[in-house]
C-alpha cells in the first residue's frame, strides 16, 4: 500500500493506473505522466525496482548548476534512465551502454522514439578491444556481470562483448567535456577505477557512481583511491554517489 500512496500522491490517477498494473504484471505499456511514450518492463524481474528507483523515488534528480549537454550512460540496462535524463534534459547527447542483450534489446525498444539517446552494445572498461563474457551470478535482469575471457577465439567472440572505454567515447564523439558520467556496471567499476582513468575523470562534471562491493569486492576502495585525486564535490541521493567536479580549468572552459 505504501508503493500505491507514493505513485497516486506524486501522479494523481495516473498513478493508480501506474501501480495496479505494476502489481498485476500488465507492464507491456506503462504510460508516465509527462512522458510521452509509453515504457515497457518485463514483468517480475528488477525492471520493476528500477522503474520505481528511477521514475517514482527520482533518483537522478539532481540539482545542477549548468545544462547537460553529453552523458554518459553506463549500464544502461533497459533505458530508464536514459529515458529520464531525455526527458529531464531535452538537448543532451545520450550515449547509452549496455553489455546484456534481452537488457539491449529492450533499451532500443523503449528509446526508439529518442532521437538524441544512443544505444551502443558494449562494456564499459578501462581497456579498449577486449572480449568479455556476460554473467549471471543470480542478481537479476539488472544485475548481469562481466568477465575477461583470455582465451577467446574469432568464432567465440560472436558470443562475447566488446568493451568501450570512456576515452574512446570522448575522442568519437570529439567532446571537450562529458557534462554526466552515469556508472552503475554491477561491479566492473572496481577495474574501470584501477588505472586509465585521468584523461575523463578529469574532463567530467557530473560522474554519478553506484557502487557494488557486494558483487565484487574491493569497488569501493578501488574508485575512492581514484576519486580522491581530484578536486571533486560530494553528495549521496539513495544508492548514488554524486560527484561535481569543482576544478576551475575545467570550469573556464564552460564560460
């Protein structure tokens, strides 16, 4: 009952709607207020969760001091969040990434009428042209892992991923600055903080982290190790950390 007060007291009726098909399972087409397509979830999988954390607890509405221009989704599961940051901030560039493919398939579908997201089928790493294996250790839709595979073959690597990393994104893309860097990669960010991580750490604004320490250990101390090199800003909202980048070379460049 509570879940059903919070929806009907953030969307009136619509909220009602909202949480009876949630419970129900009719999630095929979830329509929000003030969005203007409708959302498809799987029924009784983490895409339930999700939709809540992100659409009815507003976990990334954050208060900036500037207009996003480019972000970074990493982990971008099913669009969620892709979704709220497009609708949130109508004129960025939404380059969104995601290993899994039933996650993949279903962030193009719910992003196809969102001309400035961009759904890419990669892992986020700390080293280019790797071949990952997708894991699932029993943490649900949302909670897919990934793994070196050393000894891949070019047959093997049809069932493998790519990895990206943040820096080859920002010379494609020819960015001077990423304005949000979103990671929430189900444990990978303790190797994407291990090493190769000046370069766009010290070009982001807005880096919002969740951690995974119960999936794999040392996450916490391998990107706070890096973070505290920086001169960054903190705040938690939820399970998210958030980091605002207060150096002033990369502020005059916004002036």
């Amino acid at each position: 009952m509570k879940k059903v007060y919070r929806y009907v007291r953030k969307y009136g009726i619509g909220g009602l709607v909202i949480s009876t098909k949630l419970k129900t399972g009719n999630t095929n087409r979830i329509s929000v207020p003030g969005i203007p397509y409708p959302i498809r979830l799987r029924k009784d999988t983490s895409d339930i969760p999700t939709f809540h954390h992100i659409f009815n607890a507003e976990e990334y509405d954050i208060n900036l001091d500037f207009e996003p221009k480019t972000i970074i989704d990493a982990g971008a599961n099913v669009g969620l969040a892709a979704i709220y940051f497009a609708n949130k901030y109508p004129n960025a560039k939404i380059i969104s990434i995601e290993p899994e493919r039933s996650n993949f398939d279903l962030l193009e579908e719910n992003t196809r009428h969102y001309k400035n997201v961009y759904p890419i089928r990669r892992a986020l790493s700390n080293q280019a042209d790797q071949y990952l294996d997708i894991v699932d250790n029993g943490f649900g839709k949302w909670g897919f892992m990934t793994e070196e595979k050393k000894d891949a073959t070019d047959e093997s690597k049809e069932d493998l991923v790519q990895t990206i990393t943040i820096d080859e994104i920002i010379k494609e893309n020819e960015l001077d600055v990423v304005d949000i860097v979103k990671i929430d990669i189900e444990g990978a960010e303790k190797e994407l903080f291990e090493n190769n991580y000046d370069n766009w750490i010290t070009k982001s604004r807005c880096i919002i982290v969740e951690l995974h320490d119960r999936m794999k250990k040392g996450t916490s101390k391998s990107f706070f190790s890096a973070i505290s090199k920086y001169d960054f800003s903190f705040s938690q909202q939820r399970e998210n950390l958030i980091f605002i980048n207060d150096d002033e070379k990369l502020l005059a460049t916004q002036k």
